[in-house]
C-alpha cells in the first residue's frame, strides 16, 4: 500500500508505473489529477480509492492493472 501525502495536487505520468508490489491506493483530497500511465503496469494493484476533488484522470492511468478489483469513486 501506499499512503500519499495531503497537499500532493498532481501525480505525474509513470509516476508509479510498473511498481509491482503496490496493492492499494487512497488519493488524498487534495488531489486534482492522475496523469497518463500513473498506475500503468501495476500487476498487483487490488484498489484503488479516488477523492471528490479529482478534476481528470489521464488515459491508461490503470492499464494493465490486471488484479484491479474495486475502484471507490466518491
């Protein structure tokens, strides 16, 4: 799991691409963008939590998370 700190607006493009032993993730609510191939490649990503401030999420920002099994949209 990963914790993201409040304050973190932006998560970059490839930004946790590939990172294979990352299992869930809550954005913070100050959170506005997940741009494109953040999550991209994460095999073992189970969940993920989005916040009510998130204005865009990038294309395949979750390609190829293969065991993705809920994604809490608020």
């Amino acid at each position: 799991s990963v914790s993201l700190n409040i304050g973190l607006t932006r998560i970059g493009e490839f930004a946790f691409k590939d990172c294979n032993h990352l299992e869930s993730v809550i954005i913070p609510s100050s959170t506005q963008e997940i741009d494109t191939l953040a999550f991209g490649g994460c095999e073992c990503l189970k969940s993920v939590t989005l916040n009510d401030a998130l204005s865009s999420i990038g294309g395949y920002a979750f390609v190829d998370c293969t065991s993705l099994e809920t994604i809490k949209i608020p």
